[in-house]
C-alpha cells in the first residue's frame, strides 16, 4: 500500500483536485499520471497494488471507497493488450474492463466522489470510421472485430459516466486516447501493442547480429517469454560454442500500411491533467464546440492529429535500435483497422498541445527499455 502525507496546495487550473485515487497506478498510463501528479505538487494520492485491491471485487471497492474519502479519481485501470492478446482472451478483456469501470464509477458515486476521469481507448470508433475520427462518429458503424470486446466495454465507461452526470449531476469526464507508448510500457510479446513489440523484435535482431546469446537469454528472463518462431528468425544459439549461420531477420505483423497515431504516455498524462484542471463550464462548453451533433458527446479524444503507416514507425525504430538487417511483413496476420487518426480539435481548442514528437518519443521509450536492462544486469 501506498499512502504520501497530505498537502494542502496542490490545484490545476485553479480548480482544487483534492485527495487523488490514481487507479491502475502500476502501469503505464497510471504511472505517468502519478509521476506528474507529484511533480505538480499533489502529494494527497492514494494507490493500491491489485493484491491489496481487486478492481473487480464490489464489495472490496465499496469498502476501499467509504474508508479513504476520496475527492478525485483517475481512472487509468484496465485490462489491455494489442491485436494477439485481445483475440486470444476476448472473453477476459470484456470482464475485466466491465467490471473495473463499473465498480469504480458506481462506488465512486456512492462516496460522494466529486471529480473522476475514465480512460478509454480510440478503438471505440468504427472499423471503417470516417477520418480523422470525430467524438461524434461513434457508433455510427461496426467496431473492429479483433478488438470488439475490449471496445464495447470502454464504450460502455463512457456511457456510464454520462448517465452518471444526467442522473446524479457528477462531474464524471471521459477522454479518448491514441495509441499510447512509453516508459512502463508493457514488452510481453503475447500481450503488448505494436511500438513494444517492435521495439523489442529489433532489439532482441541487434543482440542475435552481435552473438549476445546470454543477453537475450537475459532479456526473455525480465521481459517474457520470447515465441520459438521468433527464436527462429534470431537464430538464437544459446549453447555454448554454437554459432549462428545465417543472420537474424526481424518480421511483423500485417502489411505495414496500417496507418496509426502515436501519443507518448507522459504526453497522456499531461491532456489528462489539463483536462481535470479545467472549470466544469469550461468542459461543457468544449463539448458542445459548434458543429456538433443535436446531442453533443460526452468525451473528447486525446492525440497528435498525426499518423503514419506501421512501416514507417518500424523504420524509425529500427534505426534508433541500430539494426541493420532485413526487416519482412507477415501479410497473414491481420493489420486491424486500416486507419486510426484523431481529431482532436477540441483539445486544442482548451489549449493542449503535445510535447514529444514521434522520434524523440521512440527514443524515450528505447531509452527506458535499456535503463530496465541495465538495471537487471547490474542488479
């Protein structure tokens, strides 16, 4: 359990967030958020660790709740996961999620919680989704059949958190993300998103180039299991006196031409608090922007207005790695949904911009996955 002394000062925006819950602390976005929460001064925050909390448990929550008095909740937990993981436990990322949101939203509300943010995911928007996405384009189509599940349970959040506000007159705001990379991300190469997964194929192709047999076999110890099929393209030799004939080749899923937006997490963080800091007027007013809808949304999404093809990240991971091999396209695995870009003229009308671009991003994540590296070893 973690648990800071309380601080009397801390506000954004002028608006005072109070004792903070970071849900979902322990990974990347929640970390993000509680790195940036400290740095601006809030030091009333309250966490647990799943073993202390089961997100999933009613009635755990209900106590967790009613006995921390609570003013601001940051919604950051959930079960995620990119294309393999959610086609391989759909059945789980549908619980899981439904069943977090909907504890911590409603027990909230039952403790008079005042402020509170759900974290929701850009594959809310349909497969085919007119570009760039607009908040008001949801549901206007069918959702991307590799990620169905865990979309309908973040559709519901949002849904969720405006029957909230309409019934009870909660303060509950939603913000839809882009694809998120990062410090903390998650390198499990059966559960992780795409920035991950390529970053660790390259690494892993630079380590089998260079014969460190020993230094893959320590990666695979710290950041899971690596497939056999992967091993295969490395060659991995791992007894002693073997060496590889041929040269490691890295391959990826789909096409390549998949178009994406990339968000860096520390970025995330920092729309989020922008977001919470804002005068509930002011929120309103932002979702009512001109042209929208009879009924405006009740969320808005949180990007770079900016996307690039699969191929086109994985070229500039590759050469932030330092891989000079062969890089191939697997085009029997699926690309998911052909084009993911926000528009997130909302946000930049309240006066959020992005700080990281995509390179210097890249960089920040590769430099994070070394420094766990080095730590392992020099532990």
């Amino acid at each position: 359990m973690e648990r800071l002394q309380p601080s009397t000062a801390a506000t954004t925006g002028g608006v005072s967030l109070g004792r903070i819950y970071v849900a979902g602390h322990r990974g990347m976005v929640g970390s993000a958020l509680v790195r940036l929460l400290r740095a601006k001064g809030h030091d009333d925050l309250v966490t647990r660790r799943s073993a202390e909390l089961d997100l999933t448990d009613q009635a755990a929550v209900a106590a967790f709740f009613a006995a921390e008095r609570i003013d601001t909740v940051f919604l950051a937990a959930a079960r995620v996961g990119g294309i393999h993981a959610n086609n391989t436990y759909p059945a789980e990322f549908i619980y899981r999620n439904l069943m977090i949101q909907g504890n911590v939203i409603h027990q909230a509300w039952r403790a008079g919680v005042k402020r509170l943010l759900f974290l929701g995911s850009s594959c809310i928007y349909p497969r085919l989704c007119r570009q760039p996405m607009r908040e008001e384009y949801l549901l206007e189509g069918p959702l991307e059949a590799t990620n169905e599940p865990y979309a309908v349970a973040k559709i519901a959040g949002i849904k969720m958190c405006e029957a909230y506000n309409r019934q009870y007159d909660t303060d509950y705001r939603s913000v839809m993300p882009t694809n998120l990379y990062g410090p903390g991300d998650n390198y499990d190469l059966e559960q992780s998103h795409v920035i991950p997964a390529i970053i660790r194929k390259y690494h892993l192709a630079r380590l089998a180039a260079e014969r460190r047999w020993s230094d893959i076999d320590a990666d695979e110890q710290l950041f899971g299991s690596i497939p056999e099929a992967l091993k295969r393209l490395l060659h991995h030799a791992p007894e002693a006196g073997r060496e590889a004939a041929q040269e490691p080749l890295v391959q990826l899923w789909g096409s390549g031409q998949a178009r994406r937006e990339f968000l860096h997490v520390d970025d995330m963080a920092s729309a989020c608090y922008h977001v919470m800091g804002l005068e509930r007027s002011v929120w309103r007013r932002a979702l009512a922007a001109p042209g929208t809808a009879d009924r405006p949304p009740s969320f808005i999404n949180i990007g770079v207005g900016k996307d690039c093809t699969i191929g086109e990240v994985a070229e500039m991971i590759r050469s932030i790695v330092g891989f000079s091999g062969e890089t191939r396209y697997d085009a029997g695995k699926p690309d998911g949904t052909p084009q993911k870009l926000l528009d997130v003229s909302r946000l930049a009308a309240l006066g959020w911009r992005p700080s990281f671009p995509l390179a210097a991003g890249l960089q920040d994540a590769y430099d994070w996955y070394l420094a766990r590296t080095r730590e392992r070893r020099d532990s």
